[in-house]
C-alpha cells in the first residue's frame, strides 16, 4: 500500500518533455531496502536521503539516465528473494502500455556516456535496453549478483550490430565479464571493423584490450 510506504523513488524528468515519465515515483520501504541492499542501508542511516512530506518519507531522486521499467525490475529483485527472472515478470506485468525504455531511452542512455557513441541496437529492443539500464543500476547499487546475471543475458543478445556500443556500456558499468567476451569478439572481427567510424570512435582503452591480442 503507497500510504504505508516510506521511501519514494522520483524519476528524472525526460529530457524530451514526455509529460508521461515527468516526476514518476516508485514507492519502497525502508527495511525491505535496507536489509536487501548495503547501499541502501547506509544511505538511511547516513541520512543521505531527504526526508519529504507529511508522512516523513525518504526522497530519492534517480539519476537522469533511470528507466522505468529497469527500476521496477531493481525494486522487485529486492522484494522477491534475489531471483532476477521472477523480478523481471512482475517489472513486466506492472508497465502497460507505451514504456520509455525503447529507442529514446537507448539514445539516453547512451549519451550519457559519451555524445559521439553509437546506442546499442537490439533484436529485442525492449529487453536489451532494459537490461543495459538494468546492468547500470546493478553497478550503481552495488548488486553483484544481479550485475552479473544482467552481464550474462547481454552476452547472449550480443551480435554485430550492437558489438562496439555494448562493449563501451560494459567498460563504463565495470561489467568485467561482459567487457571481456565484447573485446574476444572485437577481435574476431577486427578486420571488418579496421576503417568503420564506429570503431574510430571507441573507447581508447578498449581499443588497447582489444589490439593487445591481434
């Protein structure tokens, strides 16, 4: 029930104007956060989050780059015992209609990286981008496990289309696992890539990894 909630996530407002993710507010609470994530506990015990409202909830503004449905699947993970794919079904079954975590939010996210780096591009571009904001809110929160299973099911989703921009989302997330089957594949196909912008614009250091076994 939102009235015995005590902490309210607020999304940024999209940098479109979209006036439906405008100030969307996932409610939480204290104790299932704080006993389900390390992050989270010492946030409420630090004092770090503002305290709003009549009913004295903790106020946190997400970053500009939060997706709706990602976040959702983050809360439901906390809720429901750690298991990725359960939280993934009730993240799924609680947005209708139009989500935000498609190709404008691909471009979103990918600029806040770097502007001249080219989004990831998806078969299934719901789950992909999904996962991508997913893998950063796990780094961003400091959940290992739900990092690397996020890492995991990119991997499976890798192909040539997306290869370079998920390899920079990889390097800036810290996603070790991940990073390192992008630059065996970068690799493989280093003859291709030689030449194309997408790789002219890659991260210097994953140039290195990659160049240091051609």
């Amino acid at each position: 029930m939102f009235f015995l909630a005590d902490v309210e996530f607020v999304l940024a407002s999209n940098s479109d104007g979209d006036a439906e993710t405008s100030q969307k507010i996932f409610f939480a609470h204290r104790l299932v956060l704080a006993a389900s994530c390390e992050h989270f506990r010492m946030t409420f015990v630090a004092g770090f989050a503002e305290t709003v409202g009549v009913c004295g909830r903790c106020r946190v503004e997400l970053p500009e780059w939060v997706m709706p449905r990602p976040m959702l699947w983050l809360l439901a993970y906390l809720y429901k015992g750690f298991d990725p794919k359960e939280a993934q079904i009730t993240a799924y079954a609680g947005t209708t209609g139009r989500d935000h975590s498609g190709a404008s939010g691909a471009l979103r996210t990918a600029r806040t990286w770097k502007s001249r780096q080219h989004a990831a591009r998806f078969s299934d571009e719901n789950t992909g981008e999904d996962l991508c904001c997913l893998l950063r809110l796990a780094e961003f929160y400091d959940l290992d496990h739900l990092k690397q299973w996020a890492e995991q099911q990119l991997a499976s989703l890798m192909g040539p289309e997306n290869l370079v921009a998920l390899s920079t989302h990889a390097y800036f997330c810290n996603a070790a696992q991940l990073l390192q089957f992008c630059v065996y594949h970068l690799r493989q196909q280093y003859a291709e890539l030689v030449g194309v912008q997408e790789w002219e614009d890659l991260e210097p250091a994953i140039k290195e990894l990659v160049l240091t076994g051609v």
